[in-house]
C-alpha cells in the first residue's frame, strides 16, 4: 500500500509543541506536506519569535519520520512567521482622539475564547484601580453578553439630560453597559455594522467625565468589536485573561496576535482561575493545570501580570454585585487583583 497523507499526518499528530500536552496539528503549524513512498516533504509554519522553538518542533518532526519511516527520505522546513505590522496614518489617528478625548488612558481586557473570567478580572481590576487612587471608567463592550450590571449590582437606568447618557457610578467606578439600556431577557443578535455603532455610541453619546483609565470588558474572541474598539479609539494597550489549559491558551496566543497585527501593545497576559487552596487544609490543588500562561508570556515576548486563583468567594462577588476588591480590600484574592493593578498602571505611565 502506498504512503499517504493521512497516515503522515497521523504520526505528525505524536510531535507535541514544545511545553505543551498539543500536537503540531491541532496548533496547525503544517503548512505544506507532500507525500510519496520515496519521500516526505514537510513544511512548517511556527508563529513565535523565538527561533529555539522551531528549531525544536523541526528536529523532533525529523526524529519521528525517520522513526516511522525509515525507508523514505524526508526533508523539513521551519518556517517563523511574526505577526505583521500596519502603519497608523495620520488621519486615522486624528480620528480616533475624536472618542473619550478626557480620559487619560484607555485598556481593553480581552480573552481568546469565553469561560474564562475575563469579565471578574475586568470587575475587579477596575476597583483595585479606584482603590489605588485612580479615577476610573469601566466601558462594558462586551455586545453580546453585557454582565457589569450583575457584576457590580446596578439594576437602575442611566440618566439622560436631553444631550448625552449619564454614567452610572459604583464602587468608585464610572460605568457603561449596553445591559443599561436593553431588557436583560432581550438577545442581542447582531452583525458588524450594527456592533461598530452601538460601540461608537457607547463612547460619544455618553458623558464620561475626565478619567485616569478607562478599562473596555470586550467580548470573547476576535471579532467585530475588538476591531472597533482598535479603529476607534488609541488604546494604551490591552491585557489578555486566560485559564492555564492548553484549550484556552490557543485562542489567547490569537488574541495577542489579533491585537498586535493592529498596533494595540500587549501589556501582558493573566492567568485566571491558575490555582486552588482549600480552605479547610490549605493545600494548593492546581485544578486547570498551572503554568501554561508563563510558557505563553516566554513564547510571545509579553509579560505574565499575574495568577488569580479559582476561589468562591470571587465568584459569589461577582455573581452578588459586590466585587471582592470593594466588598474585602484585604482579603488575600484582592491582594493579587491590587498588585496586577498597580503592575499594570505603572507599565502604562512608563511606556
């Protein structure tokens, strides 16, 4: 029988990215594979800048051709592909100082995939910020799944003065949320157009006072709104919430990427939900793995800002309106959220 592609890829399906419990396959790192019972030609695309890492992937795929297939030659190329850049014109620029012109700083929290807790880490950065000294906004951007108005206990309407929507200020935070003004019941189920508008509105419609930060909850993935936001408004930088789970971290590295092709700085990645720590014995159960975002932080040059364990008392916060930042400042949780905060603020003032 002859050799196939199939079969190859199969085998390829063995090699593991380096650092991780995925293969080569799943991380779609084969660009090209030609096949015949003579020879194997293997043609590798590795997104990451450090060429260590190709190197690795290259020769382990060598290792195992020649183990499976000793009788064919095999030839393999490794490829580095770094994220492309776009050069912001002037114009471009000048329009986008038109939105949220008094606030000093503007972050976007963003995640690769939902689950994660980027909307608590969001919550809860934007307390920490407060408790700080910050003047702080908090803009939910998140279209499709507003959830600052449970996050943070707000059930009331934003008040309208006949030229702009008042904020909404809890907690010391100013708020926005597309949850203001629409029934909680209603689905929102809409297309680019629609999204990009309700985004600009959000910001020009609404009269935000003059902040030290505003932080943007976006919504999960790399869609719509993140190209929005990125067109519209100059972002300082964004952050990236991830669990440590090689599922997560896939669409994280994508979301770093995403964000970086569209000359958005990458201020660092947070790991959520990192770690466990019973509070009956004190043991540390690492229930999502551990350590799988520092390995991500190496591989895109970019910072690990902080680990956030998995912890009831965060959830019940953010499922009760009373974030544990605000409700227990002392609290060991809140201490991390603190220290992310000021690590965070301090890389915006020193960029």
């Amino acid at each position: 029988m002859p050799l196939t592609k199939e079969q190859v890829i199969e085998t390829l399906r063995q090699v593991n990215y380096p650092g991780y419990s995925r293969d080569i396959v799943s991380f779609g790192l084969i660009q090209k594979l030609d096949v015949s019972d003579e020879m194997i030609r293997v043609h590798l695309v590795v997104r990451s800048t450090d060429n260590n890492v190709a190197q690795t992937i290259k020769k382990d795929v060598e290792a195992k051709l020649k183990e499976a297939y000793p009788a064919a030659k095999h030839e393999v190329v490794s490829e580095i592909q770094e994220p492309p850049q776009f050069k912001t014109t002037a114009s471009e620029t000048a329009g986008k100082e038109k939105f949220l012109a008094g606030i000093k700083h503007k972050v976007a929290v963003a995640s690769g995939k939902g689950g994660v807790g980027k909307s608590t880490v969001a919550v809860n950065l934007a307390v920490a910020l407060v408790k700080l000294g910050k003047k702080v906004g908090l803009l939910d951007a998140d279209i499709y799944g507003p959830s600052i108005p449970l996050m943070l206990g707000v059930d009331e309407k934003p008040l309208y003065d006949g030229k702009k929507i008042q904020t909404i200020e809890k907690y010391g935070v100013h708020l926005m949320s597309l949850g203001f003004l629409i029934d909680n019941s209603e689905a929102v189920i809409w297309r680019g157009a629609l999204v990009h508008r309700a985004l600009q509105q959000l910001m020009s419609d609404v009269a935000w006072p003059e902040l030290d930060i505003i932080l943007f909850d976006m919504p999960p993935g790399t869609g719509d709104a993140q190209l929005t936001l990125s067109q519209s408004v100059a972002l300082d930088g964004a952050v990236i919430v991830s669990t440590p789970q090689d599922v997560a971290l896939i669409d994280a590295i994508k979301g770093v990427q995403m964000f970086r092709k569209v000359n958005v700085p990458i201020m660092g990645i947070i790991e959520n939900m990192s770690y466990f720590v019973c509070p009956h014995c004190g043991e540390r159960t690492d229930i999502f793995d551990h350590g799988g975002v520092a390995k991500v932080c190496a591989q895109l040059e970019t910072e690990l800002l902080g680990e956030v364990p998995i912890d009831a008392r965060i959830r019940e916060g953010g499922d009760g309106g009373k974030p544990i930042v605000a409700m227990d400042p002392e609290s060991p949780q809140s201490k991390v959220f603190l220290e992310i905060a000021q690590k965070m603020y301090d890389k915006i003032e020193n960029q």
